[in-house]
C-alpha cells in the first residue's frame, strides 16, 4: 500500500511538473545586427550580381532548444554591390527595383517552423515595397552553450515580381532578350541572436 501511495505522488508530482514546464512562455531574444548578415544574388542573361543588405533589427521567440517565432526589419538603404557599383546600388535604390525612399526597411515575420532540432523549414510574410507575400525556406537553428541562438538559411529563393519589381523581367517584356534580369533572387541569412 505504502508503495502505491507513493507512485501516486510520484505521477502527481511528474504531471505538475509538466504542466508547468508546458505553461512557459518562449523566451525574446534579440538579434545582434552586427554580427548577423543578409547577402543577395541576382542573376542576368549575361551574368549575375552579388552583394549585402544590412539587419536593422529583429528577435527570436525561443522556447527551450526550440525557436518557435520571431520578426524582422531589413534596411533597404543599406544595399551594396559586392563589385563596388556606385551606379548599380543607385539603381537598386530607385523605383526600378526597391524604392528605398518610398519604402526604407522591409520586414520578415515567422508564422510557423516545423521540424524539431537544427534542422528546420520556416514560413512566414516577407513585405517589400509595402506588399506582403508568404515565403518558406530550410533553415538551421541552434541553441548555444554560451546561450546566444543562431540560425542560418543559405539559400532563401525570392520572387521580385510578387512585390511589383518588374524591370527586366522577361515574364513582362518579351523581347528584352539578352538584357532580361532573373525574376528571382537568393537571399543567404546568418543571425545571431541573446538574451
């Protein structure tokens, strides 16, 4: 009998336990835009460009060794040319493509991960130029011993044209030939996330 009343105990204490563990709140943790980077390719008939756009802000919802949510604000005025193209930046700049005077920063923010562990697929709306698309990639995720998150996503495919950036697409000037810009881009994300 006095085993029974104990094993009782035991699973009573084990069930709260749970409860409790399971009524937590994720904890925010906040991106380090310095050590963090975002880094774009565009792709043309007759080559490609590649360069960076700076983080400006953004968090990570993590909830044990799990990243559960989390947004983000990218600076469109920060956007270079690996090649150094004063006249390519300017023009990324303008209303051709990204509007940056319009539309200074464009945002990220996660509605779902699935997957358990570092490897992981993340969705969520990507807004450009005002206009909000839905947008998933593979990502890796890590809860570190020195207690900061990372995640990296190497490749994040987009597409210019659900956001009204049309210049050079050949999917709306037929006989732009050899002149025509890839309708998608590849963004590769690296963040670096504390308490």
């Amino acid at each position: 009998m006095k085993l029974k009343v104990n094993s009782i105990f035991a699973l009573v204490a084990i069930i709260a336990l749970s409860a409790f563990t399971n009524g937590a709140k994720p904890v925010t943790y906040t991106v380090d835009a310095a050590k963090s980077s975002i880094t774009w390719v565009a792709k043309k008939v007759t080559g490609s460009h590649n360069g960076t756009v700076a983080l400006k802000s953004g968090s990570l919802n993590v909830d044990g060794k799990n990243v559960t949510g989390g947004s983000f604000v990218i600076d469109m005025t920060t956007i270079k040319d690996a090649g150094g193209s004063a006249k390519l930046e300017g023009h990324l700049n303008s209303e051709d493509f990204f509007s940056t005077a319009k539309f200074p920063t464009s945002t990220f923010v996660i509605t779902k991960i699935t997957g358990k562990g570092a490897s992981v697929t993340v969705a969520g709306n990507l807004t450009i130029k005002g206009i909000t698309q839905p947008l998933s990639f593979p990502a890796t995720v890590a809860v570190n011993a020195d207690g900061t998150v990372s995640a990296l996503a190497g490749k994040i495919t987009v597409d210019r044209t659900k956001y009204d950036i049309r210049y050079g697409s050949k999917s709306f000037f037929e006989s732009i030939g050899d002149k025509a810009i890839d309708d998608n881009f590849e963004l590769a994300v690296k963040l670096v996330a504390a308490k």
